[in-house]
C-alpha cells in the first residue's frame, strides 16, 4: 500500500510543478508580449513595465489568452497603431516560445 501512495504522491506533485511552470510560462509571455506591444507604441521605458504588468493582470479578467489578445489589439489599435488580431496573435505564439526557453535556461 505504501508503494501506491508514494506513487499517488509523486504524482500530485508532478501535476503541480506543471500547473506552475504552466502559469509561470504564461505570466512571462503576457509581460514580453506587453513590451513588444509598448515599444510598437513608442512607451517609455516606466510606462512600458507599468503596461506589461497590465497585460499580465488582464489575463486573470478570463479562461484562455483572449482576454489578453483583446487588451493589447484594444490598445494598439487605441494607439493608432496599424495592426490586426492575427498579427498579435502571432506574436503571443513567438512570446510563448520565448517565455519557454527563458524560464527553461533560468534567465
């Protein structure tokens, strides 16, 4: 019985490393995804650490990145920036990689 409750065990504590390093990854993606989206609106660089930490709090508004693709297309476009849904999505995915390997290596 011990050998299945160490296993269970183990178990729970695999799922949660991964349900942090999942939220961890997500978190670091919004931030680089907000200062890819605040140098494209020319920020300084206070103002674009104080928009990337908005861009991670607009995660939290609902399930899924939509919440957060909506804040930054809303504030781009707000900005007169010339850019469409598609475009900041393809960005997200190339910060998502991104987050990936820096929380990976440690940096």
């Amino acid at each position: 019985m011990t050998d299945f409750n160490d296993r269970e065990r183990g178990e729970e504590r695999k799922f949660a490393f991964d349900e942090e390093t999942t939220f961890r990854i997500a978190a670091r993606r919004n931030k680089l995804l907000g200062h890819w989206a605040a140098e494209k609106m020319n920020l300084t660089p206070e103002e674009a650490d104080s928009y990337a930490k908005a861009v991670v709090q607009a995660d939290f508004e609902e399930a899924g990145d939509e919440d957060v693709v909506r804040k930054v297309l809303g504030d781009l476009t707000g900005a007169g920036i010339d850019i469409d849904e598609a475009a900041v999505r393809v960005a997200l995915e190339e910060k998502a990689v991104e987050a990936r390997r820096q929380l990976m290596s440690g940096s």
